[in-house]
C-alpha cells in the first residue's frame, strides 16, 4: 500500500464520464470522456484506465469517492451503484459528493452556486463562511435571489443569478475539474459519520410511471 491514502473519485451525472485518482494532495491520473450516453457500459473500463495510469490496482483504494447529483437521472444512479458495488466488494468506505459541494470545493465564502436546470430555472445552494450550508433548492425568476447575500458566484447559471441581485458580486470558476474535486472533498469528510451514497435529486426523474394498473401478487399455493 502506497504510504499515503489512494482516492478514487468519479462522477456520471452529466454529458460526461470522469475519474480521478488521487495520493494524499497529488493527482496520479485523471480522466474525463464527454458523452450523452453509455456511461454505464463506459464507467468500468474508465476506472480502470485510471488505475492503470497511476501504476496501481484496485486493493491499494483506501476510499471511494462519488458524484450523487443533481443531475442526469440515469447517470447519477450509475455511479452510485457502481461506488455501493466497488465499496462491499473492496471493503473500503464510499462517500457520496453533491454537484454544489464539488463546485463549491476550494472556494472562498460566502458563496452561491447557481446552476442551470435547462427548464428556466435554477439549483442553488449557499455556502457560509463558518461551514454553514444552506438546503439546495430549485428557484425560478423572480423570486431566484430571495434572501441571499453572497459575495462570490460559481456555477453555469452564475452570471444569471448576479444580475438579479442588487449588490456586487465576484463569478467564479471552479476551482477542480469536477471528479478530482468529488475526491478531494470526500477525503475531507472521512472519518466522520457518513450515510451510503444515494442519488441526490431536487425533482423527480422526466419518465412517467405507466398508467396501467400493477399486476396482482397472488399467495404462493401452500
């Protein structure tokens, strides 16, 4: 084992999919594949070139590090279980990481992330100068920046976001492409208490469950 923690981090809750391995504060390898679908027949193999660059193998992971959301809902769900998966199988710890903590990651505060929902609305949560986060949430204009005060942006929706507010702000960018920073913020939370990673969404998936009614679970014939 490698003298200091291996992390590896990945993310599928967008266009894309990402991997980074890190050892302690140093990036061994990174990689990130845009693409709209696949990410579940992609993922694997992704990991496994990443491992592969670093020169080491699956036993050396001291942590597994994952994107939970919001995003893509079939994309965030195959990187959760991909991480539930790897963490039984290799008997290391998997820490889930919203899509606003890794943007957040790094970033002076107070701070805002505001990210575009593509449906004219926004995700936003705020992040506080004494660790303080508020509940992410979904808002629409013009009720958008009710409330917040921050003093820096970050996020695709950032510009958007400040032109509602009536004081100067300072727009962002994140600090860390998004899986080296999923990594680096789970190694912050470990060793403290941590829930099993579970998608994180702030509204349902866009499929409609079907009309049809259930079939009927009969007793089994004693």
């Amino acid at each position: 084992m490698p003298p200091e923690r291996l992390i590896l981090g990945f993310d599928t809750s967008a266009a894309h999919c990402a991997a980074a391995l890190l050892c302690g504060d140093t990036v061994l390898a990174a990689r990130e594949e845009p693409m709209e679908k696949g990410q579940a027949e992609r993922l694997m193999s992704l990991l496994e070139d990443v491992l592969h660059a670093g020169g080491v193998g699956w036993r050396d992971l001291a942590l597994l590090a994952v994107g939970v959301g919001p995003g893509n809902f079939t994309g965030v769900r195959i990187a959760v279980a991909a991480a539930r998966g790897l963490a039984l199988g290799l008997a290391v710890p998997a820490i889930g990481v919203t899509r606003f903590a890794a943007l957040a990651h790094g970033l002076p505060r107070p701070l805002v992330v505001a990210e575009n929902t593509r449906r004219g609305e926004t995700y936003l949560q705020e992040f506080g100068l004494a660790g303080q986060t508020s509940d992410a949430r979904i808002a629409a204009p013009p009720l958008l920046a009710s409330g917040m005060a921050p003093t820096y942006l970050v996020g695709n929706a950032a510009e958007t976001f400040a032109a509602m507010l009536d004081r100067p702000v300072t727009i962002l960018y994140p600090r860390f492409p998004v899986a080296e920073a999923i990594a680096r913020e789970a190694a912050q939370l470990l060793g403290t208490p941590q829930p099993r990673p579970a998608p994180f969404y702030l509204r349902g998936a866009d499929a409609s469950p079907p009309s049809d009614p259930p079939p009927v679970i009969l007793d089994a014939v004693q």
